[in-house]
C-alpha cells in the first residue's frame, strides 16, 4: 500500500511540475512574442516622431527590450518608448488617456496587460508618425500581440 501512495504521489508531483514548467514557458514565449511585437512597432515610428535624445538611448532600449524576463519590465520599455514619442506624433485624446495608460502600464503584469497597453499605444499613434509600410505591417502585427497574450 505505502509503494502504491508513493507511486501515485510521485506522478502528481510530476503533473503538476510539467504544467507548471509549461505554462513558464508559455509565459516566456508571450514575453518573446511580445519584445518582437515592441521592436517591430518602434522599429516603424518615424525619427520625427520621437524625441531627439532617442537616437542615444535607442540601441540601449533594443538591449534591455531583448532581455526582458518578466512582462513588468516590457511594461517600462514600452513606458520609455511613449515617453521619446512627441505629442505630436499621437491623437489628440491621449491626452485625456494617457496618465491612465501609464498608471496601467506601471501595473502590467501579465502578457494580456502589456499587449492591451501597446494596443493601445499603437491604435493613438498618427499614421503621420509611423512609416508608410506600417499599413501593410499593422494587421499581422496586430496578430502577434493577441497571440502572445
């Protein structure tokens, strides 16, 4: 009896390790998809849209958004991004939205949060401000942040 509890607890255990270890690395394919998504989308936000010191701080950004672990620490980048982005460059309603948004994003935690707030991010960025291309990028773009959430 005391081997077959032990054998019935040890293939629990091993259950619950691998759904555990599967949803880390779904959460980690989520961030991945994301950083690419957070890339792709500055990566087409025009040098006039952003703020002069961008050029500066840019090959930093790339860095730490390929480095992100954690969905809380693309929060920031995408934070930082939005902060280079001049008024100029997004809807005249983000300003009634923004500090929501910052406030939300300075709460992201979860992949679904962060790809909400990049969402969001995108949809009140002027077309004025992003490349030409970015029409034909916006859909499949659009594909990979509801995926990775």
């Amino acid at each position: 009896m005391t081997r077959w509890i032990l054998a019935v607890f040890s293939a629990a255990l091993i259950l619950v390790t691998a759904t555990i270890g599967g949803r880390d690395a779904h959460a980690q394919d989520s961030v991945s998809q994301l950083a690419r998504a957070i890339l792709s989308f500055e990566e087409n936000v025009t040098w006039e849209s952003v703020s002069g010191d961008w050029r500066g701080k840019r090959n930093g950004w790339i860095s730490t958004v390929r480095s992100a672990e954690t969905p809380a620490q693309l929060a920031r980048q995408v934070l930082a991004l939005e902060e280079a982005m001049g008024w100029d460059s997004v809807e005249p309603a983000w300003r009634n939205r923004r500090d929501g948004w910052v406030a939300d994003m300075q709460a992201a935690r979860s992949p679904a949060a962060v790809g909400r707030g990049l969402l969001e991010l995108e949809e009140n960025t002027l077309w004025s401000a992003v490349a030409k291309e970015w029409r034909q990028l916006r859909d499949p773009w659009i594909a990979l942040v509801r995926a990775a959430r």
